[in-house]
C-alpha cells in the first residue's frame, strides 16, 4: 500500500508533465514570431519530430526498463529528461535570432521532452493504478485531470512571462520545479507490490490481437487531441483574428475544459460507466470539429468557447482507454499503459508535423479541422470493441 507521500509525489509527478508537455505549443507563437525563432509552419511542426520518436520509443521500452531497473529509476530517469529539455529550451534564448544554431537546439530539447513524456506517463498510470486497486479508473482519472491541469497552466504561464517581457520564465520554473521532484523521489520506496511486478514480467508474451485496437484509437485521439492542442493558437492567430492574449485564452481553455472533464468523469464513475462516457465523447468530437470548422473569420472568443468544448470531448479518452485496457488485457496490464501512450504519440506526430505543410501549401486550419471531425467519427465506431467485455474476447491472440 502506498504512503500519503509516495501519492501525492506521483500525482505531482504528472502535473509538472503536464506542464512541460506544453511548453513548446503554448509559445508557437514565439516560435512563429519574426523577430524572434521566426519558424514556418513546417519547421514549426517538425520540431516536434524528435518528440514523438523518443517518446514512442521510451514508453515501448518502459515495461522491459521497469522490468530491469525498476519502475522508480524509470521515472527518475524521465523527470531528468524533462528538466534537460526544459534547460536546453531555456538556452535557446540566448541564439534565438540565429535560425542554424537555435533550431537544432529546439529539436534536441523535443527530443528529451519526447523521452521525459514516454518513460514518465506510462509509469505514472501503473503506479496510481498499483496504489489504488479496485479503484483504478477514478485513479487513473485524477492523475490525468492533474496532467491536464498542467497542461492549462502552461499558456497562462506564457502570457504572463510575455508580458512581462520574459517568456523564458515558463520553462525555468518547470525545471526548478522537476529538480525538487528528483530530490523527493530519490527520497522514497516508491515500489510496487508482487502482483503488479508478476503482471509485468508476463508482459513479455504474445499480443492480444485487442491491444491493436486499443492502439488504433489511441492514435487517433492523439491526432484529434493534438488537433487542438498544438494548432489552436495558430488557427486563433491565422483566422479567427485572436490577439496573442486571446489565443493563448484560447489553449488554456481547451486544457482547462480536459482537466475538467477528467474530474467531472472521476466524480461520477461511480454512477456512470466508464464505457458509456467512452461511447459519448468521440461523438461530441465529432460536432465540435465541424462546428470550428464552420466558424466565421475574426471572431476569436466564439474560437475560446469551441476549443472549450472541444477540451471536454478529448478530457477521459485517454486516460480510459489505458484503464480499459488494463482491465480487459491483465496478461500484459503492465505493458498497456506504454503501448497505448506510443500510440497516442504516433497520432501526436502527425498531426504536429503533418499539418504544417499543409497549410504551408494554403490549406485552410477551417478545412483541415473539418477532416479531423471524420477521424473522431472513427474513434466513435471503434469504441465499441475498445470497451467489450473481456470474456468476449477470450483466447484471441496475435503473436
């Protein structure tokens, strides 16, 4: 059983992920900023290459390393990564107007964010899901509303430090912030009984031909999250008319509305299945992205309300589809957590990088918000296998 303090370390854990996850997209604007990193929308989308390449490769290996060093190094080992990324971030600064220098820079601090986010997240779902048996979706829950929360904090963060004329100031708090959390985990057991250690060496079996679904409709979330959280303030700046205080409204009120949802969700769980809110929310994606889709030019606080709405239909995906997952697959529980964040950031990376081009070619953000609608119409069908009851698939396998 876990202690008050290895709790609450694990929850704060995923709130600075949080944080640092959005860093980077809560200043597109800064990257964008002639005067500044002055990226085009292609160099703005593949910076976050490095990030989903690391982070796909870590959270895969994450089961084996927890396997062998334990799942506390692991997370010791993605905080570190985190902090790097935040400093080499910070460093940029200093080279900003030098595009050769601060762009290869930029990639090299996506790319410790990728492997902080992939060694990180996975265990953090198996912890809290280790430390509060019987109760594991409402735990998984709050954990991801506290990473949502993070995720929320950031763009306020970065308007503050815009304003006051120090934007640099966001990510030299995260890292302040993930070295006392380096110091409190090397304080701690931070252990996780046999059952989930017996769990985790299973893992190394064949794969239930259902994780590939579960995997399928991680990647697409990932696309429709990042749809959202990576190209809001663009589309607010582009063509909504949004000033950079409104656009930064704007991503703060989609993580909020995430943040929210996961609380609201965790709150009724009890009440409401966690399988029926996984039928709901894709659906209501689906009418938000055609709703931004159809929004007029300039008018930037209708863009605020939208991407709230949309924050409410991404907030329990993810985290219930980990829960599911772990439910419906025991034989390799451990391994899903990372399986499913791999997938979820193969989504991410296409909808970072892909759309970049796109609009570089004078493709409208309206036109490819309206695409999206039809991938979380997707999510929409396959949520049906993702949630069936485990003894409907019984015995199936894939090696």
């Amino acid at each position: 059983m876990a202690t008050s303090a290895e709790s609450r370390v694990v929850n704060l854990a995923g709130l600075a992920q949080g944080v640092t996850l959005v860093t980077f997209p809560a200043a597109s604007s800064v990257f964008t900023d002639p005067e500044r990193y002055d990226l085009s929308g292609t160099q703005y989308g593949a910076m976050f290459l490095p990030q989903v390449a690391t982070a796909i490769t870590t959270s895969l290996l994450g089961s084996r390393l927890a396997t062998r060093l334990g799942p506390k190094r692991v997370l010791v080992a993605g905080l570190a990564a985190n902090l790097t990324a935040m400093a080499v971030l910070v460093l940029t600064t200093l080279v900003e107007t030098d595009q050769s220098v601060a762009y290869p820079l930029l990639l090299l601090a996506t790319a410790f964010l990728g492997t902080g986010f992939g060694l990180t997240v996975p265990v953090l779902n198996t912890y809290v899901s280790a430390f509060h048996p019987g109760r594991a979706d409402k735990a998984v829950l709050v954990l991801n509303a506290l990473l949502g929360l993070g995720t929320a904090l950031a763009p306020v963060f970065v308007a503050v430090f815009l304003g006051l004329g120090v934007w640099w100031g966001l990510p030299a708090l995260a890292a302040a912030a993930l070295a006392v959390l380096l110091v409190a985990c090397a304080g701690l057991p931070l252990q996780i009984d046999a059952d989930m250690e017996e769990g985790r060496s299973r893992a190394g079996g064949g794969v239930p031909s259902r994780f590939w679904i579960l995997a399928l409709f991680a990647l697409l979330y990932g696309l429709c999250e990042t749809m959202n959280g990576n190209w809001a303030q663009v589309d607010m700046d582009t063509r909504l008319g949004a000033t950079t205080t409104e656009a930064a409204i704007a991503l703060a009120t989609f993580w909020a509305a995430v943040t929210a949802g996961r609380l609201i969700f965790a709150a009724i769980v009890r009440w409401v299945p966690a399988t029926a809110v996984h039928h709901v929310l894709p659906i209501l994606l689906v009418g938000t992205f055609l709703l931004i889709a159809a929004l007029p030019d300039d008018t930037p606080w209708l863009g605020v309300a939208a991407f709230g709405l949309a924050g409410l239909g991404c907030s329990a995906l993810l985290p219930l589809t980990i829960s599911l997952g772990q439910d419906r697959l025991p034989e390799i529980s451990a391994a899903v957590a990372g399986g499913v964040i791999a997938a979820y950031q193969v989504g991410y990376g296409i909808a970072a990088f892909g759309v970049g081009p796109l609009v570089d070619h004078g493709v409208g953000l309206g036109t490819v918000y309206g695409w999206t609608a039809v991938v979380a119409a997707a999510m929409a069908l396959l949520s049906f296998p993702v949630t069936r009851a485990r003894s409907d698939l019984a015995g199936v396998r894939s090696s």
